[in-house]
C-alpha cells in the first residue's frame, strides 16, 4: 500500500510540474494559442484542471484509505461521536480558499476578454444564415464570406480535403499585433462567432450589437465556427481569418477596395444572356444550393424547389421582390443587403432558365436598381 501512494505521489508531483508547453502538444487539449488573452485561459484552463486532480486525489486518497484501514475486517469499530468544530471549520475555510484561489485568476482573465476599449480598427460581423458578413467600418470595405468545400466532399462523392468545412473564399484579414473590436449582430436567427485560438467567443443576436475584441500575436490562418445552433447548416457557416503583416494587411485592403470599384461598375452595365447565366450560377451555388439543392428540386416539407416554381417561371417583377426581400414568416430571408444589384440579376436570370425553367428572359441590374426603390413595376419592362 505504502509503495502505491509513493507511486501516486511521484504521478502527481510530474504533472503538477509539467511544463504549459508541454500540455499544448496533447491532441486533446486546447487550441494553441496565437494571442495574450488566448495564452491566459489556456494557462488558466490548466491551472483549474490541476486544481480538480488535486482535490480528485484527496478526497478520493482519504475515502479508500478509510475504507481499507478502518474496516471492520481489521478489527476496527465505528466512532460515535456528535459534531465536531474543529472538522466543520476545517472543511468550510479550505473549500473557500480553494473557491477564491480559483476565482481570482479566473475573473482576471474574464475582465481582460471583455475590456474592448482602445481599439485599432473596428470590424463588423453579422451572421446570416449561413455565411458571415464582415464591414471594415474604418476603411469602408465589406464582404460576405461563405463556406468553400466543393459540394462533392459534402455529398461523399470526392475526398474530403484538409480543411474539411473549415474553409472560406473571402477570409477575415487582419494586420499583426493590432487591436481588433468586433461589432458582432445577426440577421435573421442566433449565431456565434468563434475562433478559439484566439478566444474570441461572442453570440449575435438579431437587434442587439454585442462587442469582443482579440489582438493576434502571430501570422497565420486561425478557424473557428458557428457555435450557436443556428438551423439546418449550421455547420457549414466556418470562420478563417488571415492575420498578415501590416504591409499584406494594406496590400489586402488595396486589392478589395479595387474590387469594390468593380462591383459597382457592374451594377451599372449591360450583359449578354450567357454573361448572367454563368455568374448566376456561382451565385446560385454559394447562396441558394444549400437549401434549395444544385438540381433546384429543394427539399420537400422544408425547402420548395425552383424547377418549375410559380415564382421563377411566373411574372418577372414577382421573382425579383422574393429573391430581394424573402417571404416573411418562413427560412427565405432577403438577399437584398447581401448580394450586388448585378449578383442578383444574375441569379434570378440562371433560376428562370436553368434546370425545367426555360423562361428564355433576363434580367439586368438596372431593374434591380429600380425595385430596390420601391418600383416593382419598373423591373419587368426593364427585362429583357
């Protein structure tokens, strides 16, 4: 018995000095970290589960031991006895000092995460289902990121790739060492975003702007999700962020204000059938596919199909006004603040000729202009 407490005693002076990089390398362990905040709930995260071994140890050493050396067996015979002062004392103060020993830290660490003063730049995120909407509300950029796994891995017909559901086409990008608050909303239902190692954890609630903040120490790609059950795909909403040298972070920005100058120059041109139907399509797939499937068959009881819909074969005024502003009342929420005029006439043009639809007719931004303004009635001669 001696010898197994000796080893046990051995076990728990090893873990108690083993170094924080070395519970990093476990797989079953947190995230590494890439900021101060994230290194401190890890340190505090260890801390705390050392605290519970210990305890686990103690209570669990003096139970057995009580029950191997005062057994009746042995010739021992219960106490009587009634109150004990010195015993209600003794379990009532080292309970406390271990409750205030764990809570210090602890509120330290949750005061740090929630101080999002003095910021170097402000981003705003609103969740949508599914996507992420990002607004640089100090260098006027903002954009959509949407989950990027082909379909094909999805559905089981490719192999998965090494970032299976964890991969965007428009990361968040953010420059080394700044202070970043994030302004984070909703759209339509709960979301939360998440992205662990840099412990930047917050829900958005539609009508309420709550605030988090991280400062990334490292370069390098960090991902994270959705956590906040959000409806059907909720997991197939991932965040990325890119954190990049200041000199990459203003390349980066350059290049999307750029970019941004193009997208309104489309809202303002003419293009052919083939031009709509093929940008239509991406579109289609990166916002639509998820719901109403790639063959636009939808899924019955949840989603109705576009393939041969009222809507995407009827009047053109009508499938506008629902791929801008949705059906209350049911999961078709708007595309209006989320997708370019342009983006949008694309898509309503692939929807009225793809798959049974063979509508044969387009639509151009300019008619998307028209019934963002209220003019419904201007977009169906506007088609062409």
């Amino acid at each position: 018995m001696k010898s197994m407490w000796k080893q046990a005693g051995i076990m728990g002076a090893a873990i108690l000095t083993t170094s924080q990089s070395a519970f990093s390398e476990y797989g079953y362990n947190l995230q590494v970290p890439a900021s101060q905040v994230a290194q401190d709930v890890f340190q505090l995260h260890n801390f705390i589960m050392l605290v519970c071994l210990g305890i686990f140890i103690i209570v669990f050493g003096a139970m057995f031991y009580s029950l191997l050396k005062h057994r009746k067996s042995v010739g021992h015979k219960a106490a009587n006895f009634h109150e004990n002062t010195t015993v209600e004392l003794v379990w009532t103060v080292i309970p406390f000092v271990v409750l205030m020993g764990m809570a210090y830290p602890a509120a330290k660490v949750v005061i740090d995460m929630k101080d999002t003063t003095n910021p170097d730049m402000t981003i705003k995120v609103t969740g949508y289902q599914w996507k992420w909407g990002y607004d640089y509300l100090n260098d006027g950029i903002s954009f959509y990121s949407t989950l990027s796994t082909p379909r094909e891995q999805i559905t089981g017909t490719a192999a998965k790739g090494e970032h299976y559901l964890l991969e965007v086409d428009e990361p968040m990008v953010v420059p080394v060492g700044k202070r970043v608050r994030l302004l984070i909303t909703a759209n339509d239902v709960i979301h939360a975003w998440w992205v662990p190692a840099l412990s930047a954890k917050q829900d958005a609630i539609p009508g309420f702007i709550r605030d988090s903040w991280f400062k990334a120490d490292k370069i390098g790609t960090y991902r994270g999700q959705c956590v906040e059950l959000c409806g059907k795909d909720h997991g197939f909403m991932p965040i990325v962020v890119e954190v990049v040298s200041e000199a990459d972070y203003n390349a980066w920005l350059e290049k999307k204000k750029g970019t941004a100058q193009v997208a309104a120059a489309d809202n303002t041109k003419t293009f052919d059938m083939a031009e709509l139907v093929s940008r239509g399509e991406k579109v289609y797939q990166a916002n639509c596919a998820a719901c109403h499937q790639a063959n636009g068959m939808g899924l019955p009881g949840a989603f109705p199909a576009i393939s041969g819909s009222a809507i995407a074969t009827g009047p053109i005024d009508a499938h506008i006004n629902m791929v801008l502003n949705g059906k209350p009342g049911t999961a078709m929420s708007g595309f209006g603040g989320q997708l370019s005029d342009a983006d949008i006439a694309a898509v309503v043009t692939y929807q009225r000729n793809a798959w049974d639809n063979k509508m044969g007719d387009s639509v151009q931004p300019a008619a998307i202009a028209a019934a963002r303004g209220g003019a419904a009635e201007a977009a169906a001669p506007a088609a062409q």
